[in-house]
C-alpha cells in the first residue's frame, strides 16, 4: 500500500469513535510482531530507540539519521500507520521543517514535535525544562506547513506540566492546534483528574496520552481513557520491557542450566522465521532462480 494512502486510512480511522491502542517498536522486528499481534497502528518510539541501539537513556542521544533509517525499515516490514517521536525536531523551526520532510519520506504517517529545550530528556524524567511558548509554536507552524501530504498528520507534545503546571501545559496545546497540529499530547499528566480534564479542555482534536510502565501517569484500563475521550492510548516502551525480561529471563536460564532447547523460556526457531516473513522471500527466491541451460 503507498504512504498517502495510510496515511488517508489513518486520518479518517481518528475520525471515528473508537479510540485506538497503539504500542511502541524501537525496531523493524518489533513492528512486525505488534502487526501480527493484530494492532493498528505503531509509534517508533525516541527512547525504544535510543535504549535498543545505543544501550543509552533517553538523554537527547539519538539523531535525525537513525530516526529516518529506522522509520524506513519499519515502513518496509509493515503497513500500519507509523507515528514517529522526532523529540524536539532537532533544532530550530527550519530544521523542524528538514525533519518532517524527512521523515515524511521516510515512510512516517504521523511526526511528534515536543516543546523542550535541547538536548531533550525522557518525559518522565527529572530535570526537564521548556522553551519559551513562541520558540515552541514556531516548531509546530513549521512542521504543519512542511508536510506534503496533506493526510499526514502533526502530533504536538508538550512537556510543561513538569515545569510549569498543568493549566499551562493544556494551554500551550491549545494554542498548538491553532498553529496546525492534528493531535496534541499532554506529557506525563500526574492524577486521573488532569487526565480527564486534558480531552475536556482540547476537545477540538485527538488527543493522545501515554502511559509509561514505572512512569509518572497513573495507569488506567483502555476502556475508561476511551471513555474520558482520549484516541490514542500509547504504551510507547511496553515491547521493549518486555523483551528486556524476556531476554533476561532466558540468558538467566542458559547461565545456570548451561543448555537451553526450544523447551526453554524462547521462542521456536520456526516462530521466529514466521516472523521475519521467510517464506515470502523463499518464493522470491524460486521466482527469481536461474535455472540450469545446460
């Protein structure tokens, strides 16, 4: 399916009542399993990536390039609708307008631009600030102008509730739909009642709320966010913990038994080849054989 038309499916899928559950892919693997788990949508998250390639925090290490490079990948292992996290857009509001040119090509149905000062920190660490309100309107005026299609979609983070409370984080969103955005994402809300009252007060666009494992928002059913208006309900790391225990679980067993089997805490060999779509390149690879002449 060609990008344009994703992104149309998805636009008009956030038109509609239902809300949508979407996990986090640090990679192309990990988006093809959220596919065939039967998910509609995937976020390539900023720190997923950063921990799974760098082995860093999300500190503000990871660039332009990776992010395209892995939006690609992930464009080429599935058709579900990709919304990016491109932090703080890498710059000023020309390289914001760079940045979403890129990754639009890149395969992304959906960018994230957050309001923080560089280099950015996880949402739900310790020790962020924000720009000043025109610096960050300035980044979602030049992502909204910089898109191509017109279907693909501007996702306005904001992180003031850390720093400068929630009325003025629900603030600056409302003034980010003004500048163009098409979703808005209040960062780490602390209570159920700023929750509720995100939809209530931004209620002329989908809003999206995250909840992170461990994180700083409470963590509510998928039912009650629906219900409190919310339309993508993000889990943007959940893949990425849970391969983390998942590996640790089984490198714990190799350690003490000194053999693991397919009876072991792994996948089967032929799972994972399932996975990777090995028999689709097995039939191109009979397609396209040379046959003997002689």
């Amino acid at each position: 399916m060609l990008n344009h038309e994703i992104n149309r499916q998805f636009r008009a899928r956030l038109n509609e009542d239902r809300a949508i559950l979407m996990p986090g892919a640090a990679h192309a693997l990990a988006a093809r399993i959220i596919d065939d788990m039967g998910f509609e949508a995937i976020y390539l998250s900023g720190a997923g990536l950063t921990n799974s390639y760098f082995g860093m925090p999300d500190l503000g290490f990871v660039g332009l390039a990776d992010i395209a490079q892995h939006t690609s990948t992930i464009r080429d292992a599935t058709e579900l609708p990709i919304v990016v996290d491109a932090d703080t857009g890498f710059g000023n509001a020309l390289n914001v307008r760079h940045t979403i040119r890129t990754l639009e090509r890149a395969g992304a149905s959906a960018v994230q631009i957050e309001d923080q000062v560089n280099p950015k920190r996880c949402g739900h660490f310790s020790g962020k600030d924000v720009v000043s309100l025109e610096e960050a309107r300035s980044r979602i005026k030049a992502a909204a102008d910089a898109r191509q299609d017109p279907n693909f979609l501007i996702v306005a983070r904001t992180d003031a509730r850390s720093t400068l409370g929630p009325d003025a984080a629900l603030e600056r969103a409302a003034l980010f739909i003004e500048d163009g955005a098409d979703i808005t994402f209040v960062e780490a809300p602390q209570s159920v009642e700023e929750l509720r009252a995100i939809p209530q007060r931004l209620a002329a666009t989908p809003q999206l709320v995250n909840l992170v494992v461990g994180g700083r928002t409470p963590i509510l059913p998928f039912d009650e966010l629906e219900a409190m208006g919310f339309k993508l309900v993000l889990y943007a790391n959940v893949a990425l913990q849970g391969a983390v225990l998942g590996m640790q679980t089984a490198l714990r067993h190799l350690k003490s038994e000194g053999v693991l089997d397919e009876d072991g805490p792994v996948a089967s060999f032929s799972e994972r080849q399932r996975l990777v779509n090995k028999p689709f390149f097995d039939d191109l690879e009979k397609r396209y054989a040379i046959k003997d002449k002689g």
